[in-house]
C-alpha cells in the first residue's frame, strides 16, 4: 500500500538560487527510510511548492505533480573514514575559502558565504596542510606549508535553530552538512563546467547538540567520465564521525541551475 505525505522546502534551504540544496532534501526523504539509505536526485527540487511524499515497502519518492524529484532506499555503505582533522586545522583551511572569492551559489544553506550564522550551516571547506592529510590517512608526512586537494575540511558550529524537541541537530541537516563538502574536495573542475549532487549513501552513527565545536570533511574516492565520487563526514568535538557519507556527483555545463 502506498502512503502519502507533503513535503514544503522553505526557501531557507535552498542551493541554488530557486531549487532546494540537495544534502537537505536528500535527508528530508531518508527519514522516511530505515538505518542507512540513498537518495538520487532526479529534478531540480522546487522551493515554496507542495511536494508529495510516497512511501511503498522500504522505499520512498518526491513528486511534483507527475515529475519524480527523488528517491530513497536502503542501501548499505561501505567506506573508509579518515581521522578527524582537528577542529583548529579545520578553522585554519576555512580562510582560504574559495568561495569567499567566487562562489556559484552564493546563498546555499550549507556552504554560502552570504548566509548569516543562523540562516545557514557556513561551512567552507579547503584543503587541510599536508601533515594534517598524512595524519588523517597514517601516512607519513611530508615537510613544509604545502596542501593536497585529498581532503577538505571546514569547521562548524551548529546553530540552536537546527535543534530537534531533544535538543539535538535535526538529522536533515546532519544530511546537509555531509554535502557541500564533497563538491569542494572536487575542486578544480575543467574550464565551463560544474558538478551537481547527484546521488548520496549517508549513515547517521551518532548524534550532535548545538554549539559543539564539529569538522566537516569531504575526499575524492575516484572519477569515472563524468562522474565524480567523494566521501565525506560530520565528526563530533570529540573526533568521532557522527555522520558518513559517499556521494555521486555529475559534471555538468556550467549555469545549467543560473547563479547567486
């Protein structure tokens, strides 16, 4: 039997400038999944529409009207998480963010520069310094200032806003936060293109409270043609990795989804 919900994105949770950021709406549809799940975005998520949730069996989809925006079911993940950067590293990266100088979607929830602390997750994520990558993966380091584009980091704060009735961040955004940052560890792409998520397998170990000092981080597995894989993971102030994901994204034209 099918079951039915509705589903708003507010446009607080945008990407791009009239579509919803898909870590987001990725986790708003994974709810409705058990344990571990993957979502593949199919449409540009719209903003401010009644979109309509169903639920069959294990597996779920959003609709607008006739058109699929995404589905979700349960998967398993196996992946290979780094040591946490420290938080201190991370906030060290973050000053040499990209996006602070140009940005495709300056008004992202989870990695516009433009968005204030309470409006958006603010997470800018940039290569950590090579002894912190060779840490992260137990390699032996190598000397000097240098980066590697292996792994990004980014610190973040969660805002009070993103708590549940328990006082702990919602799951939606722990889903949001494991996004963006796989795009950057991505970075550079070729000349006239983007790179767009087009599907994400999260599992959620753990939770986080508001206020707590976490590290974002996202490294590249490997490309084949025009898709790129990444890992990414949320880790607590103790180091631990709450949340964990791998993503699919797709090399794109560039303005294919416009600006700002």
């Amino acid at each position: 039997m099918v079951q039915t919900d509705c589903l708003i994105i507010a446009s607080r949770f945008r990407g791009p400038p009239r579509s919803g950021n898909g870590g987001y709406v990725c986790g708003q549809l994974a709810a409705h999944v058990r344990g571990i799940a993957a979502v593949r975005l199919k449409a540009p998520p719209p903003l401010e529409t009644e979109l309509r949730v169903e639920r069959a069996d294990a597996a779920a989809r959003l609709l607008h009207g006739a058109v699929i925006i995404a589905e979700a079911r349960p998967a398993t993940l196996d992946i290979e998480v780094p040591t946490a950067p420290s938080f201190i590293e991370a906030a060290e990266a973050a000053k040499s963010y990209l996006g602070f100088r140009e940005h495709s979607f300056p008004g992202c929830f989870v990695c516009g520069p433009q968005r204030a602390e309470a409006g958006g997750l603010r997470i800018f994520a940039e290569p950590v310094a090579l002894q912190s990558l060779a840490s992260a993966l137990s390699l032996p380091a190598s000397p000097g200032p240098s980066t590697s584009p292996g792994l990004v980091a980014a610190p973040w704060i969660p805002d009070h806003s993103l708590a549940d009735d328990a006082g702990l961040v919602r799951r939606e955004f722990l889903w949001s936060a494991l996004d963006c940052p796989g795009a950057f560890a991505l970075l550079p792409v070729p000349e006239g293109k983007a790179v767009v998520l087009g599907e994400l397998y999260a599992r959620i170990n753990g939770s986080i409270v508001p206020g707590e000092p976490c590290v974002a981080a996202g490294w590249l597995l490997r490309s084949e043609g025009r898709k790129r894989m990444v890992g990414t993971a949320i880790y607590d102030g103790s180091g631990r990795a709450v949340a964990v994901a791998r993503a699919i994204w797709l090399e794109v034209e560039a303005g294919a989804f416009g600006g700002q």
